[in-house]
C-alpha cells in the first residue's frame, strides 16, 4: 500500500501539506487554493506553480509543488 501526500514548497523552503493536487501554472494563494483571474483585489499575495515533483519511498508518495511568488504589478497586470 502506498500513501501520497502532497506538498506545497514555497520559495524561502518552507513546506505545507495540501490536499489538492496543482497542476503547472496555476496560480494559487497562500493556503493553495485557485486565485480567480483577474484577481479580487490588486493586495493579495498569490504563487504560481513552477514544477511539480513526485519522490517515492517505501510505500510513500510525495508530491512537491513548488510555487513562486507572482509580482503584484503582474497580478495587476490581470485585471
């Protein structure tokens, strides 16, 4: 039996568990959920999904999503 857990990898390194599964390109806030476009209001902190990598070992799955952090003037630039 293999269990997967999926990870979201912020720029500085830090990781958070997530139960959605991203997909490249997508832009997601904080917490990884789907940012509308154009987005709600020009002061929010949204991440861009960059890469996507899949590690196993002994019955485990991890899925690291790796974001980057999107400039505002390009969230503006959405509207």
């Amino acid at each position: 039996m293999t269990t997967e857990t999926r990870w979201l990898v912020y720029p500085d390194g830090d990781r958070q568990e997530t139960q959605r599964l991203l997909r490249v390109d997508e832009l997601v806030d904080m917490n990884g959920f789907e940012v509308p476009v154009p987005p709600p209001g020009g002061r929010m902190i949204a991440y861009r999904v960059w890469k996507i990598r899949r590690t196993e070992e002994r019955g485990e799955l991890d899925v690291l999503q790796y974001l980057e952090l999107v400039p505002a003037s390009e969230l503006r630039g959405m509207s």
